[in-house]
C-alpha cells in the first residue's frame, strides 16, 4: 500500500478523522477562554466604574496576590500545572490594569482641576509628570531657568524636580512666594533636608514625594511612589488621590525612615553596582567576550550593571554621598567583601558554609519569590537573539 499521505498509514486513534477532531475541540476551547475573558472585562468595567464614581486607587497589590495564589490553588485542584495558571492571571490582570487605566484617566467628579507649576519641568522627570498630570486635565506650566516663574505665586501645587544639589537653594528661593492654601512638594531620592527646607520655606502644605522609578517608564500604573507627610492637608490629600488613580501604589513614610530605607534600596545597591562595574574594567575581559560564554544569569546581572553606567553620574553620587545614612550600609558592604575574601584566600571552606547558610536564612522567606522573579526574567531573556 502507498499514499502521499504520511497519516494514511496512522492507526484509527491517531487517524486524520480524530486529530481534526481534537483541533476542533481545541478551537471550541478557545472561543470558550476568549468568550470568558470578555466577561471578565465587563465585570472590570463595573469594577472601573465604580473606583471613578468614588475616586479609588487603580492598583491594589493585595487583591492581585490573592487572585493569582487562588488561581494556583484551583489549578492544583483541577490538574493545572501552577506556572500556566500563573501566567494566564498575570495576563488577565494586565489587562484588566490597562481597561481601568483607560476608563480613570477622564477626569470626573473626584478629580479638581488644579494649576500644577513644577520647578525644573523641562528635565526629564518634570516632563513625564507633567505630561501624565495635564493628560489627567490639570493645568501644568513648566518652569525652568531663565522662565518666567510668576506661575508660582498663582499654582495650586508647587512641585520642585530639579537635581538634589540645587534642591536646597531652589527650595529656599520660593520662600513667602507661595499662596498660603498652596502645596508645595518635591520629587528627590531623598527626603530629610528638602522636606525641613520646604516646610521652613512655606507655611502652607507640604509634602515629600520620591517616584520609585525613572522617567524612561511608558505608565505610572503599578509604580511605587513613596510619600512623606510633612504639613499635610486637602491639597496634598487630592494629589495623592490622584496619583492613586493614576494607578501608582502609594507607601507613607517619615523624611527619616524614607532615607534609612533609601540607604539600603538605593545606596547599598549603586554601591555594589558601581564596584562590581569597576571590578570588570580592573579585570580587563571584554564584555562582548564575556558574553559568549555567558549564562542567562550572567547576562542579567551584566544588564543591571551596564544599565546604571549609562546613567548620570553626578545623580549617583548624590544618591551615595548625600545620604545621612549612607557610611554604615557602606561600611557592612565593604566588611562583607573583605571577610569573604579572607575565607576564601585561607580556603576555610566551613567558613564558607557558615556565612553562605547566614545569609541563606536571611533570605529563607524571600527565596521562593527571588526564584519566581527570576526564572520569568530569565525565561524572557533567553528568548532574547
């Protein structure tokens, strides 16, 4: 017997007849899925609906924990690997994010349009700002040096974003310009010393606000923006709301807490970085030799370090030196090198063990979520030519 067909020769379970069946059945269960998730956004635009009417935050970093842990728990119930049912909540989350996000940015009752003046808003973080907040119908004038700076004296909000080395100054030059029910507030990676200097300067609201992010982000939604408390008030309180709407989660905290978190966050980090950046060009190997053995892992890590050195030095040194509570943080990293560099020039390998097991158990709570993140981001990367 002879065919051109390669199939004609299957046995009848795996025949043509049966896989045009199961592809059937397939597409049946698409349109099923697709049917679902069209549901389900309707039910996200009640949802939209109703966060508008009452002027609610988009994001809720709670509710989207435990929608995805349920979502893992129903599919070990159903004989669903917990990845695939991870993944598919992730990306019914997005979505429904990206239709909140769309139905929140008209401004309605709960949004007051305010007159927003911002102090160095032709850098790069006072235009992303004011463009999202004049998308959101404010009235924005950017002010830079040489402008006209009137606007101050008549804005609603002041909001001050120019590099931490000029903030003082800036900061101290507003003084008595302001009208008294104005909000004057700032965007700096450090909060102690600009939020003395702003509530010396004005004695109206003030507020200390630090944008956990860069203004390369194409959206707010999902970003953390930290937020200090100095002299609060109804103006800073909408503000805040309005960020909310935005879609940023919001995390309250003193000027001094802000920079000892900052201190680890932001300086334990950069230094690290910087110095394991450093260690490379001692080192002298190419990175685009290196790259050919690379493993994901390497390349990541090799992506974070060459990510900052594109960057503006004279911030990091801001971030490194300025902070009050940099010296210590500094001192660990440094005493943390040097012992591990000693345990391993002696070749102590119970020593190894002991400090590579101390930090393991500090890290135990972490460990499956530092896993997760990870695996996702290396599972993109490898993707990558």
């Amino acid at each position: 017997m002879s065919s051109s067909d390669p199939n004609d020769l299957a046995s009848p379970a795996g025949s043509p007849v049966r896989l045009a069946e199961i592809r059937a059945e397939l597409d049946g269960l698409d349109r099923q899925l697709l049917e679902t998730a069209s549901r389900r956004a309707r039910l996200v635009a009640e949802v939209a609906a109703f966060k508008r009417a009452e002027g609610r935050p988009i994001y809720d970093r709670e509710r989207e924990r435990r929608i995805v842990h349920r979502a893992e728990e129903v599919a070990a119930e159903v004989g669903l690997d917990r990845a695939t049912a991870r993944a598919l909540m992730n990306v019914l989350v997005d979505a429904s994010h990206r239709l909140q996000e769309a139905a929140l940015r008209e401004p309605t009752a709960a949004t007051e349009p305010r007159h927003v003046a911002i102090v160095g808003g032709r850098g790069q973080m006072g235009l992303v700002l004011g463009r999202w907040l004049s998308e959101r119908g404010h009235q924005v004038t950017l002010i830079d040096q040489g402008d006209s700076d009137d606007a101050v004296s008549e804005a609603d909000i002041v909001m001050v974003a120019v590099p931490m080395a000029q903030v003082r100054a800036v900061v101290t030059g507003l003084a008595g310009r302001l009208r008294p029910g104005a909000l004057l507030c700032d965007v700096n990676s450090l909060k102690r010393d600009v939020c003395e200097a702003m509530a010396d300067a004005h004695g109206g609201e003030v507020l200390g606000l630090h944008p956990m992010f860069g203004p390369s982000v194409s959206s707010i939604r999902r970003q953390k923006v930290v937020v200090c408390p100095v002299r609060p008030g109804p103006v800073g309180a909408a503000l805040q709301a309005e960020l909310g709407r935005m879609g940023a989660e919001l995390i309250e905290a003193t000027p001094d807490a802000h920079d000892r978190m900052m201190a680890v966050i932001q300086v334990l980090v950069h230094f690290s970085t910087i110095a394991r950046g450093d260690a490379l060009r001692r080192v002298g190997i190419p990175i685009e030799d290196s790259l050919r053995f690379t493993s994901p892992i390497y390349r990541l890590e090799l992506s974070f370090i060459g990510r900052l050195f594109t960057q503006n030095p004279d911030l990091y040194a801001e971030i490194t030196m300025q902070n009050p509570h940099s010296e210590p943080v500094r001192a660990a990293f440094v005493e943390a090198v040097n012992t591990l560099d000693r345990t391993v020039t002696s070749g102590d390998r119970g020593a190894f063990r002991d400090a590579f097991r101390g930090a393991g158990a500090f890290f135990a709570g972490f460990g499956p979520d530092a896993m997760r993140l990870s695996d996702l981001l290396i599972e993109t990367l490898v993707k990558e030519p």
